[in-house]
C-alpha cells in the first residue's frame, strides 16, 4: 500500500492519535459485521433485537441472541489488526482507541488505552438491581435471572435509543478534539453520536483518516481514505511508522 507523504508526516510529528473504530476491523478475525452483505442486520432489523424495549417483549430471545454473537466471539482471535492498533499505542505519546465494538480482541490483541462506547457483549448485569453476573453459561437460551433479586439479566452493551456511557463519551469527544491524526477504520459512521467523532477531530484541526473498503458517509469530509481491507493496510501503516523513525 502506498501512503501519502503527507499522512506519514503527519504521523511522524504526532503526539496524539486517536481512532474510531468498528466492525470491520473484527471482521477479518470472522465477527460477523451489521450492515455488510451477510451482516447481522441482513436477518433482523436493529429495531427487533438491539433495544430495550424488543428485550423487554421477548427476553428470551434478544438473550439468545446475544448468547449467539458470544458463541461466535468465543472462536475466534485477534486478527493483523488488531495487533497493528495495540502496537500504535507504543508509538505515540498519547494513543486513544476508541471501539463501537462490543467484542474483547482489542484486549485480547494486547491494547490498554480502548474506549467502549457501545459496552461489552462480556458483562451483564441485572435490570432491577444493577447486579453484574458472573461466569454465565453461553449455550442457555433461555435468559438468566439475577442470583441476588431474581431480576431479567440483560448484557452491558448500549441498545439503540439509549445514552452512551457518559464518561466513555466524554474522553472520546476529548481525544477527537485533541487529536493530531484521527482514524476512522472498518466503520460506516451510520451510528451516533459515535460517527461525530471523526468530523468532531477533522474540525478541530486533526488530520483524519478513514481505512474502509469502502466510501462512508463521512468519507467526504475526511483529508483521505484508505481503500482496502484493515488488517493489512495497519499492519503496513505500523511498519512505515517505525521506519519514519517513531
Ligand atoms: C442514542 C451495541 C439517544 C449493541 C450498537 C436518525 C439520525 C441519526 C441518529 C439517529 C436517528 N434515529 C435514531 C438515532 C440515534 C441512533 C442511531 O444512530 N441510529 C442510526 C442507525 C440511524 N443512535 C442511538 O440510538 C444511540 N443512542 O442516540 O441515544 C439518547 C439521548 C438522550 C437520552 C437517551 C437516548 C445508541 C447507538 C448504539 C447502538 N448500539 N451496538 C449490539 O452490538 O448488539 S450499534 C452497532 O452499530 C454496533 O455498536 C456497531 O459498532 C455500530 C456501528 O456499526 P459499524 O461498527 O460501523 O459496523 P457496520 O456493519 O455498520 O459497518 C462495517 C464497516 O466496516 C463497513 O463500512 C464496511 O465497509 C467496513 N469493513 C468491513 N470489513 C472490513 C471493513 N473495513 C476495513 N477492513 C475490513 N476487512
Ligand atoms: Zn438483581
């Protein structure tokens, strides 16, 4: 992949980098996208199954299809990357991972500094008392009830129509405005306030980057786009870095 000389100068005078990131860079480990041809919207709309309100009609079912997606994360690894995105955390004095995903490979993957503004498929706690559940048993369909107050257990992950975890947004509006260089990777920007932050970092002076295969809703307003698959355009991107002298 051939890089602009202006983005690895950016790059290489950086201090604060920051990154939006979103399915399609877990895509390549084999978790399953939203909105791509074969995605996880192509069967159920977001309506039917990400939100309170289908959880509270049909527990058992919006349960067993978070038991479903846990199933699959727990096949697969962390992919090219998502190791790229972990190593960049070394390279500049402040890195920001900021993640819509709600999986674990960014960590998994070895990154520290990540932001979750969507939550964690990993934890679920209780709606009557706020009671996080511990160890669960994936392969039950039917959905837990809470060991403390017999409440539905529902998962930590921010349904459509509700607010994002305050302070998770908080720093990721922060990191956007501070950042140098802003990355926008394997995401279409279609949801938010998460998709404000690339066009919240470009307007207030970053250089932004987005890494999709393809346009965006928000590719028009980025300085460039990097066409082709995430893992194989950071894992190039990380080693130009270093040779720039990072
Ligand atoms: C809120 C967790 C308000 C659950 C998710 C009308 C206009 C604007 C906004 C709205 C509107 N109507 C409603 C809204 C608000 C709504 C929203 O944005 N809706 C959109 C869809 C129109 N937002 C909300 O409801 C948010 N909350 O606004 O609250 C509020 C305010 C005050 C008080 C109370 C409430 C909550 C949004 C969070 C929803 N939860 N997930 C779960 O996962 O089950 S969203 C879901 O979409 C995931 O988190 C996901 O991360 C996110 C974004 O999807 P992407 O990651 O971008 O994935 P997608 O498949 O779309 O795209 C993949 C991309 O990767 C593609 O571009 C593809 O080309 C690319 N790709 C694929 N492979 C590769 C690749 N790129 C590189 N390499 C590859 N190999
Ligand atoms: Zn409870």
């Amino acid at each position: 992949m051939e890089f602009s000389d202006k983005l690895i100068e950016k790059l290489s005078k950086a201090k604060n980098v920051a990154v939006l990131k979103g399915a399609g860079v877990s895509a390549e480990s084999g978790v399953p996208t939203f909105r791509d041809p074969g995605g996880i919207w192509e069967k159920f709309r977001p309506e039917e199954l990400a939100n309170f309100e289908a959880f509270m009609r049909d527990p058992d079912f919006v349960w067993s299809w978070y038991q479903h997606r846990r199933e699959i994360m727990r096949d697969v690894t962390p992919n090219a990357g998502h190791y790229a995105l972990a190593e960049m955390e070394n390279l500049f004095e402040n890195f920001d991972l900021i993640t819509q995903n709600i999986d674990n490979l960014h960590f998994r993957a070895g990154s520290r500094n990540v932001t979750e503004l969507h939550g964690n498929i990993e934890r679920n706690f209780c709606i009557k008392c706020r009671h996080f559940a511990g160890e669960i048993d994936i392969t039950e369909k039917k959905v837990l009830k809470c060991e403390k107050c017999g409440g539905l257990v529902r998962p930590d992950v921010v349904w459509f129509g509700e607010m994002l975890p305050m302070e998770a947004l908080r720093h990721a509006e922060e990191a956007a405005a501070n950042a140098d260089v802003f990355f926008s990777i394997g995401t279409s920007a279609e949801v938010y306030p998460a998709a404000m932050l690339p066009v919240i970092a470009k307007r207030a002076g970053a250089y932004s980057v987005e890494i999709n295969l393809n346009r965006t809703a928000i590719s028009y307003e980025l300085d460039e786009t990097l066409t082709g698959k995430s893992g194989q355009i950071l894992s190039e991107l990380v080693n130009k870095i270093k040779e720039a002298g990072k």
